[in-house]
C-alpha cells in the first residue's frame, strides 16, 4: 500500500484555502501553515470609528470551481455574488476630471488624441520585440505619444519611480493600464473584433461590454454574517481532514524553506508558496525597493450614489496623492442602509511620507463636488509593498531560483502576490493557487 502524499500549503490567504481543498478533494494529505495565528489575509475586516470595514476594497474575483471551494469552506451564506458588468464597476480620476464609464485612461477630448488614435490603430501586429521595462510596454501598445504622455506619468505617480525602471507587468499591477479609452462606443466595438486592438483599446461605456466579461468571472464580497471566518475554516477542516498549524516562523536558511527550523523538503513532497515571496526573511527582500500604502477611511455627510457611481475611483492625476478611492455603498448591499456613507482612500506613498487626513479629505471633495465630511481615520499600520522595478525583479528572482535549488525532490510552487510580474489582483492569486494544486495532484497521484 502506498504512502500518502504530504502537502504543505504555506500562507493561509483565500488563494492558500482554496489550493489546500482542490489538494484535499483530490486525496492528499494537506497541511495548512500560517505565520500569524488567524486566516484570510487582509480580507478580514478592521474595526473603526464606524463600524467594521474591510481593509480597503477586497473583492475576490474567482470562477465557478473557486467559488464553489470558498462555499464548502466558508458557506455559501456569507458572500454576495456579482456577475457580468458588475463584477468589476470602475472608474478614474485624470486630467483634472472623474470619468465614471471606465477605469482606463480617456484621451478622447485630449488635444492629442488624434495622433494617439492613429499611432495606436497604425502599431497593430507591427510590434514584435519584447518589451524590456513599462515605458517599452506602454510604446508598444498605446504608442509613444499614449505610452509616453499618459501612461508613463500614470505609472510614475503611482509608484515614484521613473516608467523605464518599472517591469512591463507594473501596467497591470494595482492600476490596470492594459488599454486606453480613445474613441467612441460604436467605433470601439469594431477596434475590438481585431485581436490585438481588443487588448489595447477600452471600451469606453463599461456597462454596455462587447462578448463576455472577465471570462465569465465572478466577483464576491463577505457579508456581514462572514466575520467569523476563523471559526469556518477550523470547522471545515476538521470535516476534511486538514491539519493546520498557525503561528509558525517561516524563514530561508541558504535557500532552504524552513518551518520552525525544519526544512520543508525533508518533511513534504509538494509546497505551495500561497504567500508573498518578498515576506520571507533573507537578506535579498531587505534590499528591496518598496512604498507604503496607507488607508484612510471617512464619513460621509450624505450619501454620494447619484455622484459616485462605481465601486472605485483610480486616482491616476499627478497632483492626487489618493491611489484609489473606494466606495462601499455602491457594491455592498447590507451598506446602503445606513444613513451616511464611509468611504476608504488607499494611498501608495514614499516610506514614511504619509499624506494627512486633511490633505486626503480635500482631495475627496475636489472629486466629489456634494461630499460632506464629518469625520476619518487612517488604518494604524502602513502596508510595505515592493516597488514592480527591475531591480526587485531581479532579486525576487533569485530568493525563488535560490528556493528552487535547495527543494530537494519536493515540487515547489509559487503563488503569492508579486508585484513585479503583476502578481496582484485577487484572480491572479486564487487561480495560480488552485492551478499549482492541479498541477500537484498530477504530478503526485
């Protein structure tokens, strides 16, 4: 009879849950291994001075087969599920404006967008060589008048670095910048039955899509009734069988993962990495480039639905020092029922260069002409996040080639958030996991 295989999930993140289900499911054995005592991530929510809010905005964007995971775990009870254009209502700040049909750039009434057109719609098929930096990237879809005059400021903003030191997955990391809005509805739609238009060029009125939306993706958000979360995951998994093991210092010792200074390849046949690999401790990630994100929240006077019609503003102006303003009431039910409106501002900033609550609170009622604020509180722990630059690029490279040249025979997976290769949204994450746990289950069973 032979031995069952071992599997080590390490980080108990929604993407760490739902790898260890599809691994249980499958017939593995599965550990899950937490460096803090609790599960989820930072999709718990935070107590303020108004209530229970999440941290920021956390919308988990899955497929059918995750969501049907995260129920088994979870109870399907405690989500609110959006489908079709409403899994994802966006919009953006930029050029002194709010365009609330899109998130991506608009530069139809910008005193270049002709040439922008022409130069995006005359580049189709004709770019052939890779991308080697953002700025490259942002040339070779929107051309250098888009890449270089709208995009690049964009990403410089958001970031603090120049676009030429950023990797070309920074465009799709935090800020979407994959495409650009620069014509009409109708003219769009014919753009997009090209291939490669259809990956560059916006559709300009995002309610109204062409074909199907975010490949049929779902998006959900916990309701109020999901707060014990911790309570549901040690209850499922004594159902399935899951052993988890919270409050472990895991670290590199020359490469090698160790829990609790055990090496994981002596003990697991497969590890899935669901964590950050900039979170290990080593010598590399001390060297990395990194910003802050600092979330502020504020009451609202009144309620701001008429005026603030999405669930978030992406603040791509130069002088904004908000990232992205998120507005709860319009994609959480259980929220449009309370009498005042609390939004959450999410600003990447310089280490230690928090914007003021006041500075904030300007910004908000420059956007929003009606907004009333009474009051705000800024979340007390700034987040660090790796800069997506080159120079991070290479060091994260070489923590996982390190990993990977330590691992023994034990298949080693990395899934975790990573800036740097664009690593970031919710749907990134998830589907790398439950990816590496298919994966596993063939290469182990």
């Amino acid at each position: 009879m032979s031995i069952k295989k071992h599997v080590a999930v390490i980080g108990g993140s929604i993407g760490g849950l739902v790898a260890a289900a599809e691994l249980r499911r499958q017939g593995l054995s599965v550990t899950i291994i937490e460096k803090t005592k609790s599960v989820g991530g930072l999709y718990k929510k935070t107590p303020t001075p108004f209530g229970l809010k999440e941290v920021g905005m956390h919308v988990l964007y899955v497929s059918d087969k995750h969501f049907a995971h995260l129920c088994d775990i979870f109870g399907a009870e405690v989500f609110n599920v959006m489908t079709g254009c409403n899994v994802d209502i966006g919009a953006c700040s930029n050029f002194g404006k709010a365009y609330f049909n899109s998130i991506y750039p608009n530069v139809c009434d910008r005193p270049k967008a002709d040439l922008i057109y022409r130069q995006i719609t005359a580049a189709k098929g004709q770019a052939t060589n890779e991308a080697r930096n953002a700025l490259e990237e942002a040339h070779r879809r929107f051309g250098m008048v888009g890449g270089g005059e709208v995009v690049a400021p964009i990403l410089q903003k958001l970031w603090h670095k120049p676009a030429e030191e950023l990797t070309k997955h920074a465009i799709h990391c935090f800020f979407d910048l994959r495409r650009m809005i620069i014509c009409d509805k109708e003219q769009a739609d014919l753009l997009k039955s090209d291939a490669w238009l259809d990956e560059v060029v916006g559709n300009p009125i995002q309610t109204q899509p062409k074909g199907e939306v975010f490949h049929g993706r779902l998006g959900l958000t916990f309701r109020d009734t999901g707060d014990n979360l911790e309570t549901r995951v040690h209850a499922w998994a004594s159902r399935k069988g899951i052993q988890l093991a919270f409050g472990k210092n895991i670290t590199l010792n020359d490469g090698a993962l160790m829990v609790d200074g055990l090496p994981v390849h002596e003990n697991y046949d497969a590890c899935i990495l669901a964590l950050p690999i900039h979170s290990l401790a080593c010598d590399d990630t001390a060297r990395l480039e990194k910003c802050e994100l600092s979330i502020y929240y504020f009451q609202i006077k009144d309620k701001l639905t008429a005026e603030f019609p999405a669930y978030y503003v992406l603040c791509h102006d130069q002088q904004l020092k908000s990232s992205r303003i998120v507005h709860y009431d319009a994609y959480r039910p259980e929220a449009r029922n309370d009498p005042t409106t609390v939004i959450a501002v999410e600003a990447v900033h310089t280490l230690g260069n928090a914007p003021g609550a006041d500075e904030i609170a300007a910004e908000i009622t420059s956007i929003f002409r009606s907004a009333r604020v009474e009051a705000s509180f800024r979340f007390p722990h700034a987040v660090p996040v790796p800069i997506p630059t080159l120079m991070n690029q290479t060091l994260l490279n070489s923590v996982r080639d390190n990993i990977e040249s330590q691992r023994g025979r034990t298949l080693i997976y990395f899934t975790g958030m990573r800036t740097d290769t664009g690593v970031f949204f919710s749907h990134h994450t998830i589907g790398l996991a439950y990816d590496s746990a298919l994966d596993c289950c063939q290469q182990l069973l």
